[in-house]
C-alpha cells in the first residue's frame, strides 16, 4: 500500500502477495487528498504560467528571468527556441500541403513512414543550417549573452504594494499550512520538553 489508510474504492483484491501483484489495491481517502493538492498545485503552476507568458511580452519576460539570476545560456536557449520553433513548425507544414497536393489516390503505411522519416531529417537539417546562420548573425550585430531591450525598468509606488501583498499571502498560506500541527514527543528537537 502507497498511502496508507482507509479505502474507498478496492480495485484488486487476492490471494497471497505474488510479485509485483500485492495482496489488495485499493484507493485510499489520504492517497485522494494527496493526488487533489498535486492535480491542484499542478494546475495552479500551469495557470499562472500561461497567464505570465500572455500577459507579459516576450523580450521583458527574458530580461525579467536574467534578473532574478537564471544562467544566460538557459535564457538564450529560451529565447532561440521560441522564436525558431515557429519557423520549424511552419517548414513541417510546407511540406506536408506540398506532398498532399502533389498526391493522387490512396498512400501505403510504408510511404507515410518514409515521408515521415524525411520530413524529421529535413527539418533537423534546416534547424542545424539555421542555427549556425542565426549564431553567426547575432555575434556580427555584437550580441554579448545579455537578453537587451528597449524598455528600462523602474519601480513604482504599485511595485513596492504589491510586493508587500504577495509578500503577506506567502506568509499567510504558510502560516495556515503548519497550524494546528502539534509536535509529537518524537518530533521534539532534543532538550526541548
């Protein structure tokens, strides 16, 4: 048993163990409480990540993760893959109306695959090709590693409240998270009665 505790619904139940089979499978109601925090948490991490990346433009949300500290090579990564992966995208789709439009009748399994298998080396040749034409650009128009832009940043009296407010949110949900724990002997530091 994964979660101990009291089963809602039994799905399995047996003989003896045999291996990898246990001796019952059931869904526990501790087991059901843990998997909604994470689909919760999961899903809260995913929401106000699209609502980051869509309310944020793209060049200040680089420079924003160069100042909280991630390393400059995963920010360009970043940004390379976001502006190219769409070239790539629409190269695949070229491709694909240029074959279909070409195409009479019926095509075999064997000649999709084959199309398939052509259409990845095609574009994983013209991603290599465009990587290095596109490095090579970029170090002859003096780009150092630095995500730049044109805006400067400056912080305003609305800056500083809601730092204080996500601040006093932080707090709270921690706070709320660790009440009404009490500390079993066990749990005690050593000295303390």
């Amino acid at each position: 048993m994964v979660t101990p505790g009291r089963a809602v619904l039994t799905l399995w139940t047996g003989g003896p163990p045999f291996w990898p089979l246990p001796h019952a499978l059931a869904i526990t109601a501790p087991g059901l409480m843990a998997f909604a925090r994470l689909l919760l948490r999961v899903t809260t991490v995913v929401s106000f990540s699209v609502l980051l990346t869509l309310t944020t433009p793209w060049p200040d949300l680089l420079k924003a993760m160069r100042a909280v500290g991630l390393p400059r090579g995963f920010v360009f990564v970043l940004a390379v893959a976001y502006r190219y992966v769409f070239t790539l995208v629409r190269l695949v789709q070229d491709m694909t109306v240029a074959r279909t439009s070409r195409l009479v009748g019926r095509v075999s399994t064997r000649e999709d695959r084959r199309f398939l298998g052509g259409t990845v080396a095609a574009v994983f040749g013209k991603s290599q090709a465009t990587s290095e034409q596109v490095y090579l650009a970029m170090i002859s128009r003096g780009y150092s590693g630095e995500a730049r832009t044109l805006s400067t940043w400056r912080l305003r009296r609305l800056d500083f409240v809601w730092s204080a407010a996500v601040t006093v949110a932080l707090v709270a949900v921690s706070g709320s998270s660790h009440r009404g724990r009490a500390l079993r002997p066990s749990d005690r530091p050593a000295g303390m009665l």
